[in-house]
C-alpha cells in the first residue's frame, strides 16, 4: 500500500525527517508489531524566490519604478567611457567633446557607462537583536530576503556579490562574486542562518573585513540599534571599516513605538508611555545623524519597506559613482 501526504513549510531552515514507524496488526488486532525503516533525511527549505524573481523581472524590462523603486538622475560621471554622441537637451555641458564638435559641425558629448565589477557585500547580523519578529518574521528573515535581492541585482548589473554573516564570531564569508553559480552558493549559506541570543562582536567583523576584502566594496550591514549609546559602542569599529570601504547601514524602525505614538493618551499612564516611546524614536533619528557625522550612510526604514530601500540606495550610489 502507498501513502503519500503533502507538507508545506512555513519557515526557512533545515527540515528533519526521521525514520519511519509502522505498526502491523493482525485482522483481528490481538497482534501488533511494530517496523522501523531508517530513513532519516534532512530538506533544506530555501527563502522565498518569489520575491526575488519578482524584483529581478522588474529589473531586466527597467520597470523597477513600479515597485517603489526611484530613477536617480546622474550627476556626474564614472571613469568608464561608453560612447560620443549628439548632445540633446538636458545633457551635461560638461561632457562636451570639442574635438568631435569641430569634425562633426555640431554638439557632441561624451557618454559614461556606470563602472561594472564593483564588489558589494551584504554582511548581516545574526545576533539577538535580529530576533525581534514583525508581521511573522523575525528582522533576520527580511535581512535576508533583501540580501538575496540585492545581490541578484548587483549580479544583473555585473558587479560582484558577496556576503558575510556574524554574531560573537564570523559564521560565513563568501568572497564577491558574479559568476553563474553565485546565487546557488549565496542560497546555501543563507537558508539555514538562525539568530542567537549572543552579543554581536564588531571589532571581529572589522578585522576580518579588512583582512579578507582587499578591493574597496559597498558594504551593507543590516543590524540593529535601538539607543544611540548602543551605537557609539561600536562606532570606533564602522569608522575604521569606513576608511577603507563605502559602509552602507540598514537598521529598523520600531514598529510598535509609533502604534503607541499614535494612540491617544487617555490616562496618566498613557501619557508616561507615549513620552517614553517618542524618546525612543527620537534617539532612532540621532542614531542616522550620529552616523552621518562621520561619513558613514545609513537607512532607518520598516522591516516591511527594507527591500525597496535598501535597492534604492544601491542604485543611488551605482548613479552617483560613489564606489
């Protein structure tokens, strides 16, 4: 006789499947006994790629627009040189080519191509404040959703994508990449990472960067800071990694401190715990200054708007020829 039965998973990770127990009884059930078949096996349950080829569709037809996503106007150029051509409206009088204007009779200017091959690294924090759950996820899951992202992006615009993932100790490094088999590998780190109750350490991802990315890379560290204290602990550590790489950092909004800020105080109580939860917010906004200070780019967004920008920003700085 064959059984079959469907599961669908509700989460990423590593599904255990162990062995399987039949009981046999007699026709009349005054005997049973009992099988035992080892058939023990373990499914690896990957994130979601709908998400991911949904972004990707969009970003091949450049209909990226319709998902949230902005179109920056460039304001200067990048060293890679594409092509001359006529100038039209709206074109920098800056890139003109004088030499080809006098050939030509007319206005023609020079076209840049963004620089390919960059290198950008999406490094996440696995440690207990990623474990803070939103709409049925934990802040980790949507770190690395966005990762996923972000890296087939920077792929379809041949730049190379890596990653990192650390807590009190690096757990992955995969250097950058773009070749046909990135994504695979990229997929087989991420879909088993689980947050730790752990204090994430700074000064390891530090020296490790430095040590192992030679080249200057976009780094994106998606972690997070819930008072301005916690971030100047470590501020000593994304300075220095700031020095040699452009620091990109993505940390989340507290959803629930602006329900409460919304909510109408009714009672004394009320009123205490809307003050206490607009400190808060307000200490959010002083993290962004704080890190602006020193040169150091950051996005304070929602867990739910982390994907759109977080590409926005890479694109922004694609545009802007900041790497």
């Amino acid at each position: 006789k064959r059984l079959q039965y469907s599961l669908t998973p509700v989460q990423r990770g590593e599904y255990g499947f162990g062995s399987i127990n039949i009981f046999a009884s007699s026709p009349l059930r005054l005997v049973e006994r009992k099988f035992r078949f080892e058939e023990n096996m373990t499914v690896a349950v990957y994130p979601s790629f709908i998400q991911m080829e949904k972004y990707e569709l969009m970003a091949i037809s450049n209909r990226l627009t319709e998902l949230g996503i902005k179109k920056v106007h460039r304001l200067g150029h990048s060293a890679e040189f594409e092509q001359i051509k006529e100038y039209v409206t709206g074109d920098d009088y800056r890139t003109i080519n004088w030499k080809a204007t006098a050939r030509r009779s007319r206005l023609m200017v020079n076209t840049y191509d963004e620089e390919k091959s960059q290198q950008v690294y999406n490094v996440i924090n696995t440690g207990r404040v990623m474990k803070m759950p939103f709409k049925g996820m934990s802040l980790l899951d949507y770190a690395i959703n966005t990762s996923l992202i972000v890296s087939r992006i920077a792929i379809l615009k041949q730049d190379k994508a890596g990653l990192i993932t650390f807590s009190d100790k690096i757990s992955q490094m995969l250097p950058a990449g773009n070749r046909s088999g990135q994504m695979t590998k990229i997929l087989e780190t991420l879909y088993r990472q689980q947050t730790d109750f752990l204090e994430s350490d700074y000064e390891k991802l530090t020296v490790s960067i430095l040590s192992a990315v030679s080249h200057r890379s976009l780094i994106i560290l998606y972690t997070n800071f819930e008072t301005l204290e916690s971030v100047k602990r470590q501020l000593q550590f994304l300075r220095r990694l700031a020095m040699d790489h452009l620091v990109l950092v993505v940390f989340f909004e507290n959803t629930e401190l602006q329900a409460l800020m919304l909510k109408e105080a009714e009672t004394t109580e009320d009123i205490y715990v809307k003050t206490i939860a607009e400190k808060f917010e307000y200490e959010k906004r002083q993290i962004v200054r704080e890190l602006n200070k020193y040169n150091i780019m950051s996005i304070l967004t929602s867990p739910e708007n982390l994907s759109v920008n977080t590409i926005n920003k890479y694109l922004e700085i694609k545009t802007r020829g900041m790497l």
